[in-house]
C-alpha cells in the first residue's frame, strides 16, 4: 500500500507538497491493493488489472502533465473492460513502473500484456517529450495472420524516450507487430528521441509478414525524417533472436551506443544495424555514429548472405546527396554459422540506387569481426562514388572460419588494438651456470 504523506513547511508557511511525488498512483487490485485516498493534489486509481485504470489516470493527467506510477503486478490487456489501443501518452506525462531490482526492465514488477490474437499489438505511443520507463511488456503469440502493426512501442515525437525496459516476445511463433520499438507514422522529427537501457527479446522465427523483427526502428523507408536539430540516441540495447538490433532511416545522424544482440537468425532481410539516406530535401547529411556494438548471428540454412553493420544511401533525389562524418568505431561481429552457403560481411558502405549520392569522409576503427569472407566492402550499383567512402580503417583484426571443418579446433578471437608484448623471463643464477634446478617437493597429502 502507498500513501504520500505532506510534511510540514518552511518559514511558517504552513504544509507543503512534495512535487517529486507522482501525481498520480495506479494500483493493481488483484495483487492486492486497494483504494486509498490522497492529498490534493495526488490521486489513487485502482485498476482491476486490464489496463483501464492505467488508461484513466493518462486522460487525468492530459492537460497538465505529470507522473503516474504503476504499481506491481500484472495488467493484461484486450478484455471486455480494457481501453483501446496503442494508448496515447500525452506531452509532459512520465509513466514508471515499479522496478523489483536487476538490469533494465528485466527487474521490473509491473508487467503489461498485450492482446493475443488477430488483434494488433500496438501497445503505447508516446507524444513528444513523454516517457515510459521501468515496465515489461509480454506479447503473446498471435492465432494467425502476417505479422504487421506499427510498434509495440512507438514514439511519436520529439523528445520521446523509452528506458530502463524489457519487450518480451520470445518464443517460436508469429506476432502481430513486427517492431518491438518505433517511430510512428508520419514522424518526421526525431530531435532528441530516447531508447536506453531497453531489454528486447525476439522471436526466434523468421517473419512471415513484409516486416521482418527488429528491436529499435527509427524513421521510416521512403519518407524523409530529416527535420531532427538534435540526433537520436539508443544506447545499451540488448536483444536476442529477431533479424534485426537497430535500424535508423532518412534521419540526420543518429548514435547508437553499446549495442549487444545475440543469436540473431539468419535471413534475407537480417541486418543488426542498418543506417540509410533515401528522400531527404537535404544536400548534406549527417552520418551515423556506431559505438561499441557486439552483433553475434545464429545458424540457418540456404543460401543467404548477411551484412552485420550497414551504411548505404538509396536516395533517388534529383540533387545530389553527400553523407558526411560516419563513424564506426570498436566494433565485434561474430558469424557462428560456417556451414550456410553465402557471403558473410562484417561492415558494407553501400550505394543502393541509381541516384547521384555520395558516401564520404568516415572512419571505421578498432574492430574484431570473425566468421565471414569480407571484412569491410565499400560497393555500389553504378558508378557513384564510394571510393573516398572511409577516409582510414584501423586497428582492425578480422579473420574467417568461414571454411574451418567441423573437427578442426576452434581459434581464439583476437583483441584488436595493440596488444601489451610479455617481458622475456629472466633467469636464474643457477640457470646462467648450468646447474639444474631441485625438484619441488610435493605437498604432503592425507
């Protein structure tokens, strides 16, 4: 049970209110809460445990802004009495779970459920300069139909941020949205936008649908979402399974931080981090920023080829594009699998189309990547420039198992960078003389 208490004020002014308290407090009543009254101008909602009271205390809080804290328990969503959805977080309104310890929202007792069949999956979209933070999201397989939707989270302007969270939708089966997080559509600013510290688990299938499963996907092919003044940020993002960590489209920059994915599945459309220009009014666009990702991708069959980083332009403007400033520094990218038929390449800079684009003036630099034939290919489909595309690559260590058999021993990953050379062993007086050393005695057992 919750209760805000008001304490007494300062300089004889009498009580007063403490604003760090959230504005409003949602309770579970099947894990045990009841109502209880609150001091103006702080409000108790109880929630019969399908979202309604949650979705009650977001109209409350519409005008104003402010703080909801969403108690532990679990808040399963499509029943005859729950809201419609994706529920619409206004601006200025903070949603937080109750966090029960651990990383992210791995940790966290406030766990949301989202619709199971036909239904779509489009959970929260929120508005610029709203948050969702500490909560788990479960979405449950679907009873049948391509997977679609537009995000289970989707962010809507600028300003959104979503953090210290866990999407759930692992398993073996089909989905209903395809996107664990998203902009929306028609987002064309993405200034100052916001993943952190966010846990997503994929499924383990391929998608069935035109959307392939992808954790964070800014912007959107075909649509120009260059009107950002500031550049989004999605740092220490986990994900396991899917065919995709994160995606950013036809946005100026963009930083992804610290990026850690994990047996992604092999297929036509898997890329663990893709950045691409295409639609943009702009001359000049900024390039990505890529720090620190660990991309490590499971087994399949076929043959199919994969790309673990990927900077391309498929613009198709009638001026000319330059993509300035990419960086791509400490990569590691790992291809388990050396028996699928295809080529393996660890970082691609790509022209995608027969526009007059440019990709210059970047840098790639202390990377390990293993498993694959081609460690970075600079290509192209006409005869654009590309050739200036990575102004140096260094400190860079790749090697391919690609044709290691099954017996032969596995080889440890080098660590790229300069390696500390070990100090030749000094010998001894009685070595420098020819005398052998005494044997050790042994330590007395029993």
């Amino acid at each position: 049970m919750v209760k805000f208490f008001q304490g007494p004020g300062t300089g004889g002014g009498g009580p007063s209110i403490d604003r760090f308290a959230p504005r409003i407090v949602v309770g579970n009543v099947p894990a045990g809460d009841s109502n209880v009254s609150q001091g103006a101008p702080f409000q108790y909602i109880p929630d019969p445990g399908d979202g309604s009271g949650l979705a009650a205390a977001i109209t409350a809080l519409a005008a104003t802004g402010g703080r909801i804290y969403v108690r532990r328990g679990t808040y399963t969503f499509g029943g005859a009495g729950s809201p419609a959805l994706p529920l619409v977080v206004p601006s200025g309104v903070l949603i937080e779970g109750e966090s029960g310890g651990g990383e992210g929202g791995r940790g966290s007792s406030t766990n949301l459920v989202a619709p199971g069949g036909a239904t779509a999956q489009d959970m929260f979209q929120l508005s610029a300069n709203a948050a969702l933070e500490r909560v788990r999201i479960t979405v449950p397989a679907n009873s049948g139909g391509a997977p679609g939707g537009a995000g289970v989270v989707q962010l809507l302007g600028a300003g959104a941020r979503f953090a210290h969270a866990h999407i759930d939708m692992s398993g073996a089966s089909q989905r209903n949205t395809a996107l664990a997080v998203s902009t929306g559509t028609g987002v064309v600013d993405v200034t100052d936008m916001v993943v952190d510290s966010v846990d997503v688990d994929l499924p383990t299938v391929v998608s069935t649908g035109a959307v392939p499963y992808v954790a964070v996907v800014l912007g959107f092919t075909g649509q120009d979402c260059t009107g950002n003044t500031t550049e989004p940020i999605v740092r220490n993002v986990r994900t396991t399974g899917g065919q995709g960590g994160v995606w950013m489209l036809n946005i100026f920059g963009g930083v992804v931080d610290g990026l850690r994915s994990t047996n992604m599945l092999l297929s036509t459309t898997t890329l663990g981090v893709w950045w691409d220009a295409g639609g943009s009014a702009l001359t000049t666009l900024q390039g990505p920023t890529i720090l620190n990702p660990s991309l490590v991708f499971g087994t399949g069959s076929g043959s199919i080829d994969l790309t673990a980083i990927k900077v391309s332009s498929s613009y198709t403007g009638g001026a000319s594009l330059t993509v300035t400033g990419t960086r791509i520094v400490a990569p590691f990218v790992r291809f388990t699998d050396v028996t699928t038929v295809g080529a393996r390449v660890a970082i691609k800079i790509r022209i995608e189309t027969n526009g007059t684009a440019q990709l210059v003036k970047g840098s790639i630099s202390g990377g390990t990547s293993i498993g694959h034939e081609i460690g970075v290919l600079y290509s192209t489909r006409t005869a654009n420039n590309v050739a200036n595309t990575v102004g140096a690559v260094n400190d860079w260590t790749a090697s391919s198992r690609r044709t290691r058999s099954a017996s032969a021993p596995r080889r440890r990953a080098v660590r790229c960078g300069r390696s500390r050379p070990r100090p030749p062993r000094r010998s001894t007086a009685a070595e420098s003389s020819g005398a052998t050393s005494p044997a050790r005695p042994r330590r007395a057992t029993g």
